[in-house]
DNA sequence: GTGAAAGCGCTAACAG
DNA sequence: CTGTTAGCGCTTTCAC
C-alpha cells in the first residue's frame, strides 16, 4: 500500500525510476536516449522498450538547465495599433511554429511597438529562449540593435542594411519593380505609389523598386503622385484623392492593408478598376481575396518566411554556419485589376 | 588577470555569486528576492541593492525546476485551412500575452486541427506549460478533452456544455438574437442565415439566438433560407444564389469571413445593400472594416477575451478558485448595411 | 561499455 | 533572522 504501481499517482516518471527499475545508473538511461557515448546496443534496446512501453518523456526543462539551453525560440510580434491584425505576422509565426516542432523546439511569443521593447527584454532577462525571430524590419531597428548588443542569436524576416544580421525576406525591391514594369507595359503612364511607413525597411525597398523599373525602361517619375508614410486612413485618403486629381492611371499600393483602403476609396467615387485605373498590391491575402475585381498582387508566402526563418535560427543556435541572406521567392498574380 | 570583473564574461550571474560577494547564503538571498521567509530589511535592502546595481535577473528556468513549474502559459491557436488568417485568434493570442507579460508569464504557441492534437500533445508530454488557453471551442473537443484528461488546468475562449471547463465568451445566443431582432424591426420579413461549421460551439450558439429571436417576437421563420455549414466559398456562393431566389430581404452572416464572401456575391450580381438585401454579421474585424457600405456586426473584442483568459488561467494555476463561466460584453455597432 | 559524482540555478524543509 | 542540506531531472566529466 506504498509505492506499488507509483505510476498511476501524478509525479511523472522520471531517468531515476528507469535506472532503478532496469539496474542501470542514470548516465546509462541518459545516453540511451540521447544516443550519445558509447552503449551497448542491448542495454540500449532495453532502455528503449521500456521508455515506450511506460510512456516516458523526458523533462525538456531539466534537461535544458543542465544544457542551459531552454529548446525555446522568441518571436516578436509587432503590436503597434494598426498592426495588430495584419494577416502576415500571423502567417509567419505559424510558420515558425511548425519549423520548431519538427526539431523539438518550442515557440513563446511576445510583442514590441516601434518604439518600446520592453516586453522583448524581458523575455531575454528571463532566459525564456535560446534565439529569436524577428517578424519585421525597422530602419532605426531596436530590437535588433538589442539583440545585437546581447548576443544571442536571431534572425530577421525582412531585410536590413547591417550585413551581421542573418536575413530572410523575398526581394521586394525586384518585385516592386517588376510590378511596375508590368503596369507600364500595359500601357500607363502616371503611375501612382502609395506606400507605408517609411521607417520599415520594406516600404523602402518597394519604393526603390519602383523608381528602378521607372529607370530601367528610361521612362519619367512623376514624384507628384508618390505618397510615402500613409499609415493611416486619412492619409491615405488625401493621397487617394491627390492620386485622382492628378489623372494618375495605375496605383501601386505598398500592402494589401493600404489596397484595400484605396479600393473603398475608388468605389466611393466611382472610380472603375480596371477601367479608369489599374491597381497592383502586395502580399495577397485575405483582405483583397474576395474584392471585385480580383487585385494582381505580389504573393509572398508569410509561412515559408515563417518556416525559413525557424529552421535557419534553430541551425543557427545549434552551432551551423548560416548564410547572411536567405531569399524566399514571391509571385506575381495577374488579376483583372491590371488587365 | 583571472576572475576579476567576471561580469565582462559570458556567464549569468547567479545568485551563488551573490551569496559569496555578501557573505551571505544563497537562501537568504532567494528570501530576500522572493519576500518569502523572515529577513531583516538591512540584510533585504542589502541584496537588493546589489542586484539592481548588477542587474541580476534570476534564471526563471531554475526557478522552476525548483518547484515544478515553467511560468509559461501555452495558446492553442487553430491551424485549419480556412482559419490560419483569422484576426480573430492573433488578438486572443495578443491579449494572453498582455495578461501574462504582467504576472511574469510566458506564452508558448502550437496549433492544432479539428482532427489532430499532437503538437498540443507534444507541448504538455515535453512540460512546456503549467496551462493552456484553447481559443476555439468544438462540439466534439479534442483538445479540451485531452487536456481534462491530464488534469492539467485550462480555460476556453469559447463555450461548452462541460460544466466543469472554465469558459470564457461573450454571449453569442443573446447577441445573434438581438441581431435578428433588430433586423426584424426595421422592416425585414425574411431574414436569411448564413453560418459556418456547426462544430464550432460559436456558431451553433448563433443559430439558437436566431432562432430564439423570431420566437421572442412571435413570428415565423423560415428554415428553407437557413444554411449551416457553410464554410467554404462554393457553399456561401450556392446559399447566396438559394438566398436571392427566395427572395430574403435580410442576411444574417455568423461571421466575418463569411460576411466578406456574401458581399462580394452581392456586389457582382449587384444587390444593392442595404435597399434591396440587408446585412450584418459577427465581428467587426479588418475583413469587414472597409467595405461601403459600413456593415452592421456585433463586436466581439477579442483581445479582451484573451487578457481576460490569460488572467483567469493564471489565477487558477495559482490555486485560486475561478468562476466557471465568464461572460465578456459584445456591442452591436449599428451601420448603414442594416438601416 | 557503464557508473559515481558533481553540477545547472534555484527553492524548501529543517535547524539553530 | 540566517544557514545547512537536500533536492528538482537531467547532463557531463572522469574513472573503472
């Protein structure tokens, strides 16, 4: 009436009970299961059937402390207001999510805003995690700039400047240039850009596409209709309006959250698309899925960002070597918006 | 040249090096950290001094082994095809997060299907988490199922007939009946409802305050322009064009995604809305934000869902006892879809 | 091939 | 009020 059949009582059952169980020490228990050192197949064997036939898992966090290693990644959402939503961040941690499970890791997340990086300090402080993956880039990049100065290791998807820190982002300057390309082909020739904060990295790399494809097929720029920092609803709708009076006949927009505003602005005041004017946006998501017409977009697939960015950091904490930039392909899909 | 100034090095200061800088023994400085125990303030005020002054932050991973807890909270979040963008559960995520940053918790992420929990296995078998937020809840629950199985504490953003799960929701029976009422009020004779899988505990609630609402009111309803199960665009197209045959003058959508499906069928066989068909919906998230004209939705804010979780999840793994239903308020935002 | 012992950094009786 | 002693569950030298 002691401690027979302890198993059905709540401890979990732990390498001391299988060392004593099977007349083993704990060290033998121990690289039976990670397979490290040298063991006799047998006694490897049967430490295994016996794991399997009672169900042992071992402690991830004891074995962690005895590591100092936690098997867990951070990654850092960005909860700024007008973010919080965005279908992209979501994507991607899924991706991470799935990256990590496969080779045992776990995910924690937690937030930043532009400006406040506390949340991800704490995270560090508490030694919550062996790496991190940071889902955007900033010009003036704080938590990178932290992660930077403690050490650990993480990596971006996006793009950055710093050639130290390992990067994983599709090109957005080729994609915005071909986007481009492809409307003046079609035949406009005022093409608007509306685009986003200008202090993340990828609004940038847009805006310098589109100059390029303006460039690459010597045509001229009209810096009148190019409308940078419109992250918000006002802004966007002033720019809408400018866009209009200036007969601009194409519209690039620099996310799928800007399109989406810029197409109820269109519709407002009967502006047909693609009638009147084409339209072409980035990352296709489920905020232009359903619009009438069918918007051409870049595709960009926010989980193999997310899955990328998982493997390549796990790599990166296991000690492999990882290239600096690792780039994920996009797509164009040609929709009637542009036809 | 040898272990002076260690701190430059990599190592985290301990609380062992502490105890040896101040003379003191490693308890006195866990009590003087914890608050736990008698300490005299001298000695307290002593050691706290010195670790604000060395920025030492105790290793939370230890900390747990010590007393079989992790501080990490897992959030399950659905990665069902159809799911993975849905706003709906990035806020939920969002607001545990919030909760936890706040009572020195973490969040641990993983996902599962309608069908298949073995990454929710996977987290609990590896002892990542002292609970768990479920954010959706099923008929046929498997994860809630599994979780009471082990006996480890969680709670439900969602509603169950388990008395024994600890629910949080806002009440969607009442909202959808108040919704349908309001419809019924201003005019509508044949009120459409468009709702998704009836696995989900949600929409079934939905379907019972619709039905609740003609009750209340006395009068007739129609089950032939009632469709459930309609998660998919091919099955939201056939109910639409079933919906116009039979001539409903109101649309009753269980959600957003849903909603942006009805709309889109609308305008394309321009049904001008509201003068010929009626609409309104669950959830006012970005999906629905933008669309003109403004749709009618019950609001459901589910960050709040989830700060609210989060807390009660960590009151409870605390050993507080917690209410077995908390109800979180809706709002009807009243627009011109409906007027 | 296997085991003993120390230790990861902290907490928790139990003494004094 | 403070210190001593065991752990938490696992890994990792270092012997044998």
């Amino acid at each position: 009436m002691k401690d027979i059949n302890k198993q059905t009582t709540s401890r979990n059952i732990t390498i001391g009970d299988i060392a004593k169980e099977l007349g083993l020490s704990k060290t033998t228990i121990s690289r039976a299961i990670s397979g490290k050192g040298r063991i006799s197949a047998e006694t490897k064997r049967k430490v295994q059937e016996y794991i399997q036939l009672h169900n042992y898992k071992p402690n991830v966090i004891a074995k962690g402390l005895a590591q100092s290693r936690t098997y867990n990644v951070g990654v850092i959402l960005p909860a700024d207001a007008n973010l919080v939503e965005v279908p992209f961040f979501q994507s991607c941690l899924l991706g991470v999510c799935e990256a990590a499970a496969g080779l045992d890791y776990d995910v924690v997340v937690t937030t930043v805003t532009e400006d406040d990086i506390t949340l991800l300090k704490r995270l560090i402080d508490n030694q919550k995690v062996d790496g991190v993956v940071l889902t955007r880039s900033l010009v003036n990049d704080l938590p990178a700039a932290y992660l930077k100065e403690t050490g650990i290791p993480f990596v971006l998807i996006g793009s950055s400047e710093d050639e130290e820190v390992i990067q994983i982002d599709s090109n957005h300057t080729a994609g915005c240039c071909e986007l481009t390309a492809i409307l003046l082909k079609s035949g406009c020739n005022r093409i608007a850009l509306l685009a986003g904060n200008q202090n993340f990295v990828v609004n940038r790399s847009r805006y310098e596409g589109y100059r390029k494809a303006f460039r690459d097929m010597e045509q001229d720029m009209d810096n009148e209709i190019v409308f940078l920092d419109r992250n918000n609803n006002v802004l966007i709708q002033q720019a809408v309006n400018a866009i209009l009076a200036k007969g601009a006949d194409g519209i690039i927009c620099s996310d799928d959250f800007i399109c989406s505003k810029v197409l109820t602005q269109l519709e407002e005041r009967n502006v047909a698309v693609p009638d009147m004017v084409k339209v072409a946006s980035f990352y296709n998501s489920s905020l232009l899925e359903n619009h009438n017409p069918p918007i051409t977009a870049i595709q960009i697939n926010a989980k193999d960002l997310g899955i990328t960015a998982g493997k390549k950091l796990i790599g990166m904490i296991s000690g492999e070597k990882i290239e600096q930039k690792s780039l994920v392909d996009y797509e164009i899909a040609l929709k009637k918006s542009t036809s």
